[in-house]
C-alpha cells in the first residue's frame, strides 16, 4: 500500500517554510512520483520530478541540511558541488554557516569545485586537502593550516596551481 507524505506534515512547512517539495508518493521503500511546486515572482509552475534539471534535483536533496531542526548532527555531503552552479554552492554553504551556531550542527564536504577555497567563507582550519603519494598511491588528507598560509593569499589559485599537492598529475612526468 502506497504512504502519501504531504506538505501540510512537513515539519519545516510547520515553521513557516514552502518548501518545493509538494508530495512525494512512496511505494514498497521507492519513491515512485514527486511533484514541485515551483514559484517565482510571475508565476508558479507544478513539475515530475522526471522534469527538473540535475541542478534542482541536487537543491532538493541538500534542502534538508538547511531545512532540518534536529541539533548536534554532524551532516557529511559528497561532492557537494555536484550539478550546482558555482555561486549557488558557495550560498548553500553561506546558509548552513549561519544556521550552524544556533543549532550546534556542523557540515563536512567534499568537492573539485575550488570556489569554496575562499578565507572570506571559511577559516584555515576548515579547508582540507587529499593528495596521492607518489610511492604508494595512497590518499593523505591533511589541512589548510598546515602550509602556513597567509590571512591574504588566495587559496583557490595556489591551490589550481599545485601548491597543497592537489592536482591530479597525468604521464611519466607529471
């Protein structure tokens, strides 16, 4: 027997929140139809979740980080950048922090996107880095603050340009 979750029992639309999400029908543990209520200042549209870009689809999944009240959680996102536009990630990530003290929640990501390697959103302590070991092909993580950057510099171009071991290298010599 189908389970039909409806806006009205959303805990977030309790608070005052209209989320996109308008029902979601959900069928021996599948969702099998989600519909999206979509509004902007001319219009509103309803759209099969079939019919959203990836973009929207990701929002969709990362709304719930923002959206949720539960406190001390610790959120961990792969590849949070994935099908986001590059300023949209960088507000999300914007949103969470503000949202982070009240809550006691923290958030752990990764991505290849280098535009959240910026020291005006996060603090050295926040930005990590994996690197390959050339002799093994091993993963090594290891922070920011370990390089002993300046307050000033700008982490995203060092960092494009190898200086954190980073990059991924191609051929014999690279």
């Amino acid at each position: 027997m189908p389970v039909r979750i409806s806006r009205l029992s959303y805990p977030a639309y309790q608070q005052g929140f209209s989320p996109p999400i308008m029902a979601v029908t959900i069928s021996q543990f599948s969702i099998i139809n989600l519909v999206c209520l979509i509004k902007n200042s001319r219009s509103t549209s309803l759209f099969s979740l079939g019919e959203e870009s990836d973009g929207t689809i990701r929002l969709l999944d990362l709304l719930e980080v923002l959206l949720s009240t539960l406190p001390n959680m610790v959120y961990v996102i792969d590849e949070v950048s994935r099908c986001l536009h590059p300023l949209l990630t960088k507000q999300f990530v914007q949103n969470f922090l503000s949202l982070a003290a009240a809550r006691n929640v923290q958030l752990i990501v990764t991505t290849h996107g280098a535009n959240l390697m910026n020291l005006d959103l996060l603090r050295q302590d926040e930005i990590g880095f994996v690197g390959k070991q050339e002799d093994d092909g091993t993963s090594v993580i290891y922070g920011l603050e370990e390089f002993g950057a300046r307050f000033d510099k700008r982490i995203r171009k060092a960092c494009l340009e190898g200086q954190y071991n980073a990059v991924p290298k191609f051929g014999k010599d690279g």
